[in-house]
C-alpha cells in the first residue's frame, strides 16, 4: 500500500484537497483522527515489545478512530487483523495498519493522510514506510491566522498562530530539501484555488493516478456531506471552490496584527513567495517576556469566548475522542508504573 502524507498547518484548504483527491477510486482520503499528533507525545518513547501491552494500544488506537467526528465508512477495525499488520510494535506501525485496512475496504492502492502535524515525525514515517510522499499544502500566513481567530481550534492570537504556522513550513522545506522531486510536492492553497485544474493534474501525475474530472465536483459527494455535518469547521467543502479566497486579511487585519505575523515568519513568508505588506527585511519586531504574556492571555481569553459560541454538538463530538485520549495517557502512565516496579 502506498502511504501518502499531506503536510503543512490547518486552515489552509487541507479538507477541499483531501476530498479533491478522495473522488479517485485509486486512493484513499479519510478524514483524519491525528493518531501520531494526539499519541506520540503520549506514548511515543515507551517499550511496546510485550504483545498484550501493544494490543491494548492497539485496541485505544482503533476506539481513537471509532470516535472520529467525521465517521470512517465501509470499514470495520478488526483488532487482530491490526495487530497482524504490523511490521513492529510501535504507535507508528498501528497507524499504517489502520490507514492500509481503510484503504482495502474503499479498494484503493493507495491512501493519504492529512493529518498536516505529521511532519514532525518524518524520520519515523521515512524509516517505517517505503518512501513514501509528501504534498507540502501551505497558505499565506496572515489569512492562516484570519481563519484560525475565528475556528473552534488552535490559538487565537496572531503572535502563537504565527509561530506554529513558521515552525511546521520550516519543518516541510526541510523534509523538500531531503528528499528527491518524487517524493515532495509543493502546493499554494491560493494556486489550489485559481488553478485548481492544472494543479490537480500535476498532482495525480506526482502520485500516480489518473485525473478525473469528477474530483472537481468533490463538493457533491457523500464524504463532503459527512464533514459539512459534523462541524462549521468545514461548511464550505459543500460549495464550489472559492477561487478569490485569499489576501482577505488586507480587509479584516489591524497593521499591529500584520507586523506581528510578518516579524514572526518573515523569512519563511519571503521563502514561499508571499509579499511583506508591513514589515521589511531586517526591521522585525523583538517581542519581549512582557509581550509574549500579554498575548498568551489574549488568546486563552478569546479562547473561551470561541467555546461558548460553538455548536454544543460539535463539542460534544470533539469530546468523544478526547476520552479515549484521557484513557491512552492513563495506559501510558500504568505502562511507566509497571516499568517501575518491574
């Protein structure tokens, strides 16, 4: 099976490229559970070389999936048949068994996950699968942060968005520079939108798949309901695509806000080939211990005010999966207990 990764940081299209993509009977796009984002600072580093502790991981894992919000269709998570999947005991093993299982059952050759954080655990991906590839989906930082200050996810001030939106894309031009042209992929969430055609063509052409014209009407499927339904996250991906999505922080953005995301990602904003409105080369703004308080405040304040706003069936969805997480960092505290006494 042929593991494809789709890399970069949310709210830059990565949902409209996933069910794009999803249309191809040749590969499998579901909407992800973040297994290795949610579990590998849980359980990462721990000795999973006894079966039935790794069985019990495995059985957390398949529940992780279970609960998705947007729900796993036409597959159904035999633990064992999991377990015998696996080519080692490790979080990493389980996920590619999972990813392989729900591929077979949509009869794909090939499956991606958009889980967009995965990039931090590149090394592990290279070593577990067989070079596998990579769609680097990046977005203009500014309108990254507009869409993040009004989602029910991730921060809310511009200086923590910025930082975490610089990191990943330093993360992924790195992971570029590694690896050979048939393996990494670069995309523009703005090329995406106004090229949508030709980029799609390039891209089945990197993965190895045949175009079809039915991925542009993406926005009519089953699976673009199911995400629609379970979240205003992702309203729009029943729409068409918005071919005029970007630059919309020019409208909306204070210029205090601007200087903040350009000071932080400048260089990486320069790398990519977005322009500097407010902050050139060399006149970066330092950010004090102060600063970086004040804003942390801000953002956990507006934090809370997101919460109360959210549709109360969305959180509930959410919290779903946030149990089992709770239930995995339990295990993985009973695993360093029986370590200790051992």
């Amino acid at each position: 099976m042929n593991a494809v990764f789709m890399v970069g940081e949310q709210r830059s299209g990565s949902n409209l490229l996933r069910l794009i993509l999803n249309e191809s009977k040749e590969i499998a796009a579901p909407h992800p559970p973040h297994i290795l984002q949610r579990l590998m600072p849980i359980v990462g580093d721990k000795d999973l070389s006894n079966n039935d502790v790794f069985k019990e991981l495995i059985e957390l894992v398949c529940q992780l999936v279970e609960e998705n919000p947007v729900q796993w269709e036409r597959v159904i998570l035999d633990r064992e048949d999991i377990f015998n999947r696996c080519n080692e005991n490790s979080l990493v093993a389980i996920f590619g068994a999972v990813m392989d299982a729900y591929a077979e059952a949509q009869g794909a050759i090939s499956w991606i996950c958009k889980s967009l954080q995965n990039i931090r655990w590149a090394n592990e991906l290279d070593t577990y699968f067989e070079k596998p590839k990579y769609i680097h989906l990046y977005r203009d930082p500014r309108d990254v942060t507009l869409s993040f200050m009004k989602a029910v996810v991730g921060e809310k001030h511009p200086y923590f968005i910025a930082e975490q939106w610089n990191e990943l894309q330093t993360l992924c031009l790195d992971q570029g520079e590694k690896l050979p042209k048939d393996q990494f992929f670069g995309i523009s969430y703005e090329e995406l939108t106004s090229n949508t055609e030709e980029v799609i063509n390039s891209l089945c052409e990197f993965l190895g798949i045949e175009y079809q014209e039915s991925m542009l009407g993406f926005h009519k499927s089953r699976e673009a309901s199911n995400a629609a339904d379970s979240s205003k996250l992702w309203a729009n991906v029943t729409q068409p695509i918005m071919k005029k999505n970007f630059n919309k922080f020019l409208d909306v953005m204070n210029d205090d806000e601007i200087k903040i995301i350009e000071s932080i990602a400048g260089n990486t904003i320069d790398k990519l080939g977005y322009e500097r409105f407010m902050i050139n080369r060399g006149y970066e703004i330092k950010f004090s211990d102060s600063d970086i308080k004040k804003y942390k405040s801000e953002s956990e304040h507006l934090k809370q005010a997101t919460v109360k706003n959210t549709d109360p069936e969305d959180i509930k969805r959410r919290k779903k999966q946030d149990k089992v997480v709770q239930d995995i960092i339990a295990f993985s505290g009973d695993m360093e207990t029986s370590s200790k006494v051992a």
